[in-house]
C-alpha cells in the first residue's frame, strides 16, 4: 500500500463558487501476481478413442507419430483499489498477456509471417492480426460504502460464489477464465444475516457501434432484447469472496463454525437481436462486422428482433463447516449445490412453423471434505453433474442446444429433445490436470470421488517444500450422453512437488496420467482409447 498526497477536491455544481476546498486523503491498495506456465501433453487425442483434443500436426507425407503437445504463457494480474477517503473507492484489475501462448506473435518481414526473418514478438492486438489483445481490463467499478452498515458497487466486477460451481472468482494461477458481471449491487447486514440484490446486464442486444467509427458511445437500439439478471444472497457467517486473496477466520481451539449462504439469480430475454434475418433484408445487410465485444454490427434497418422468451433459474446453496478438536487439527466439510432450470420459447431461426422450445433442468453437487493435521492433510473430493442423451458433452465438442447443419445426427436429435438437462461446473473448478480440464472441458454429465493427501517434506525460515497426490475416478450420469457411450470416465493420478520462498515465490512441477474407459472409447469403432500424460511446471509471484 502506498499513500497519495491528499489532493484539494472542489466542490463543481451551481454551488461550486460558495463550496469550500475540501482536503480528501486518497490511498491506493493493491495486489498482484505474476506467473510463467508450461505444458507438455502427450496423447491428447486418445488414440482411436474421443476427445476434442486434436492430434499434434505431423510432416507432409511422413507417417512418424508426432504425439506431444508442448506449449506455454505468462501473465501479469493486477489489481488495484484507489481509496478516495473512507467511503469511496474505485477497484481496476487488469491482465497482461492472459492465455496468450508465447511465440504466437512473431514480427514479420517481407510478407513472411513465420518469424524466420526477424527474431522478436509483436504486441498482439485484436485490432491486427490476432484474438486478444496485450492488455485487457478485466473489471471497473466504484464502491461506497453508507452509513457503516450498507455497501453500493457499480461497474463490471467480479464475482463467487461457494466453491465456484456457478459463479467462480479464477484465482487460481493456472485459472483462465473469471466470472465478470456489469451491474450494481447493494449488500448491508440485518439480524446477523448478510443480505445483497443485485440487479445485471449480461447482453445488451443491438447497438448503433460500428468498427469503422470507434469513437463515441454507442446507443443501444432496443431494451426488448436485453438480457438482465436479478440476483439475491442471504446467509450467515464469513464469505468466500472476502477470502479470495487471504485466510478463513480461524478456528479456537475446541471450537467449531458454521458458514452458510443462499444463491439465486433470476434471468430474462423477451426477445433477441443475434439472429438478424439478412437474406430477407437485401444485399445492404448481407456483409457482417463484429464489434469489440464479438457483437454483429449493421444499420439500424438491418436489425430483425427474433422472439426469444427466455426464462432461466438459477439457485445455489453453500455450505461449510469447520471443527477443531485440538491445537493441531482443523477438520473441513464444505459443500455447494448449484441447479439451472428455465424455458426457452425459441432457440434459434427457423423455417417453416418447426418449433425448437426447450426446457432446462439441470443439477450439481461438489463436497470438499479435509483433514489438516498441520503439516499434513488428507481428505476426499466427490460430486455430480446432471448429464443429457445429446451428442455433445457441451463445453469443448459441440452443444445440444441450436441445430448447426454441420452434423446430421446431432441436429435431429437436438431437434427431438424438447429438453436439455445437463449441468455445467464453471470451467474454473479444477479437480484434475487432463480429464475435466483438457479432455471433457469441465465437470458436466458424471459423477466422480477423488481422495487426497497432502504434506510439508520440509519446513524452514528460507523454504517449504510440498508434495500432494490425488487419485480420480469418474463415471458417467448418463452413458448415453457420453463420447464413447459408455460408463466409465476413467481414472486419473496427479502428483505435484511445490516449492514456496519468503518472498511471495513459488514453483511447482505436476504431472498426471489418465487412464481412460468405455466412455471415451471410439464411438463408431468401439476401440478403446489411449493413455494420456501431461505435464506441467509453474513459476508464479505473488505481492501485495
């Protein structure tokens, strides 16, 4: 942390000649980390069996197997939080390089982008030639806090909620991705309880923002095809978010806790802007433009709103408890139940009278059990997903939502499911190092156990070293919704040996083999699916 000079602040208004200087003390707190990690994956593809992974490019004409995946990045995350006295604040969190892979930006000379003439890398930027951009604002927003007991926050943050099924915070190292809403929200406290609403808007529809004019601010076309969230919290006790970057309150000895808190949002769409009908509006409106934020840019005569009638539920429970019977052992039961239920009226455009409703239910279960014997800790992960018979898992493959008139299979089969009852885990929620994270995307359709053990090998003033072994085992809720349709996931063992330094240094080398089963196995061959192994190594720096 480190203090400004307090500036003198005028009053500005109709009174500003009357208003007397103000001297208001500003200070700013800030965070940041700092990481370097790599990745070597052998395998991937599964051999004859399924998996979205591809397998590694081999020589023109050369049929020596190339089987290993190899690549790495940095980033740079910051955040920071300007303090404008007491009350007010204004947060920023910035990424730098995020999930960029190193060397995909080479300089180019003479036409030749490979990098074979000139030695260095270019910035990327999503105005040139690549997907993202060198720097990007991950959240904006002012805070303030009333009268001691209320607090108000505006702009786009971000957002948690329990273990991070639903809404996940991405604050691990080798986390992505990161839950960000735009709204505003209001939290105070009332007869113990911490209650919040919050009021967002997740898409904004058809705007007058064109890329060739990006100046000014654009106005948005329609407030029918808005999609916006209504959010409520309740509990008691301490809040995952307020942990993020610090400890959970400690337990006395021979003491215990309870922490508890209700989730639910609440979101609609009367109408939609995202399926512009342009063969029926003329040549005018045939070329397509992607704005900024990914969003089709046309005239206003262009647009076409597609009645959407989108109703979703989304309710979560968390709940953690925490024991301590003895000075050197804290006991952890923790569980969150997160659930998606809705309707949909129309998915997408369609010819003719066909109609393409859906209806939602889907449920999640994760359960976080741990034994810290200071020093060492052992305890089990388990968890479910609901799955659906469709072709596609949905986070990596495919989705089983809209036809696409890619794959004739999958989109008669999404036309005769007039429900989809599968349940995603945030991408965020890592349980393993391939089989939820690499092959399936994420937790969906299945239901796994994993037990741990953890330990310190060496603990001194200039040093810790770590060591922890996990073992997953995971099964499929529905088989006939898997790759392979069959049973059984398979089996996963992780290792890693840590090393943590005084100064907020780390490294970390993993590795995992996945055995997999009848559920990833070839899905027109029936041949059973390859070992895979991955491999990764971590650097990170964390300072505040």
């Amino acid at each position: 942390m480190f203090v400004l000079l307090a500036p003198e602040v005028i009053a500005q208004g109709p009174y500003a000649d009357d208003a007397a200087k103000v001297r208001t003390p500003t200070w700013v707190n800030h965070r940041a980390s700092f990481r370097v990690l790599g990745h070597s994956l052998v395998g991937g593809d599964l051999g004859p069996g399924e998996s979205p992974i591809p397998g590694a490019i081999t020589v023109d004409g050369s049929d020596e197997p190339i089987d290993t995946m190899s690549w790495a990045n940095i980033r740079l995350r910051y955040d920071g939080k300007l303090n404008l006295g007491a009350r007010f604040g204004v947060h920023l969190g910035l990424d730098a390089l995020d999930n960029i892979a190193l060397g995909t930006g080479p300089q180019s000379a003479m036409g030749w982008h490979d990098g074979l003439w000139l030695d260095g890398q270019q910035p990327p930027s999503s105005n040139g030639d690549a997907f993202r951009d060198s720097l990007r604002v991950r959240q904006l927003y002012g805070s303030w806090r009333v009268m001691n007991w209320v607090d108000v926050a505006g702009g786009r943050m971000n957002d948690h909620f329990g273990l991070g099924l639903q809404r996940n915070w991405g604050a691990c190292e080798d986390c992505g991705r990161s839950t960000l809403i735009d709204g505003v929200r209001v939290a105070g406290s009332a007869m113990k309880m911490n209650i919040e609403f919050a009021l967002e808007t997740a898409v904004t529809g058809a705007t007058t923002e064109d890329p060739d004019h990006p100046m000014g601010q654009p106005l948005d076309l329609s407030e029918q095809d808005d999609v916006s969230t209504f959010v409520f919290r309740i509990g008691q006790g301490s809040d995952r978010r307020k942990e993020m970057y610090g400890q959970a309150p400690v337990v006395p000895v021979g003491g215990s806790t309870f922490d508890w808190q209700f989730f639910t949002s609440s979101t609609e769409q009367l109408v939609s802007s995202s399926e512009p009908a342009e063969a029926a509006l003329g040549s005018a409106c045939e070329t397509e433009r992607v704005t900024a934020g990914g969003v089709t840019s046309q005239p206003q005569d262009c647009w076409e709103l597609l009645r959407r009638g989108a109703s979703l539920w989304r309710p979560g429970l968390w709940t953690r408890a925490r024991w301590r019977p003895d000075p050197v052992t804290t006991v952890r039961v923790e569980a969150e139940a997160s659930g998606l239920f809705g309707d949909l009226a129309a998915v997408q455009r369609l010819d003719g009278s066909e109609s393409d409703a859906k209806s939602l239910s889907g449920f999640g279960l994760a359960l976080e059990t741990e034994v810290d014997k200071v020093g060492w800790a052992f305890g089990v992960d388990a968890g479910f997903a609901t799955g659906d018979d469709g072709r596609y898992l949905g986070y990596l493959d495919g989705q089983n939502l809209a036809e696409t008139g890619e794959d004739l299979e999958a989109d008669q089969r999404t036309l005769e499911d007039p429900e989809l009852t599968s349940f995603w885990f945030n991408r965020d929620y890592h349980l393993d190092l391939i089989l939820f994270q690499r092959i399936l995307g994420g937790v969906t359709n299945a239901i796994y156990a994993k037990p741990w053990v953890s330990g310190v090998i060496l603990d001194t003033e200039s040093a810790r070293l770590g060591a922890r072994l996990d073992v997953l085992y995971a099964a499929a809720a529905r088989p006939s919704g898997t790759p392979g349709q069959g049973k059984h996931y398979g089996v996963e063992i992780d290792g890693r040996v840590s090393l943590e330094l005084p100064e907020g240094f780390a490294f970390e080398v993993a590795g995992g083999v996945l055995v997999p089963m009848d559920a990833l196995q070839g899905r027109l061959s029936g041949e059973s699916a390859e070992p895979a192994t991955l491999v990764r190594g971590l650097l990170s720096w964390r300072f505040q």
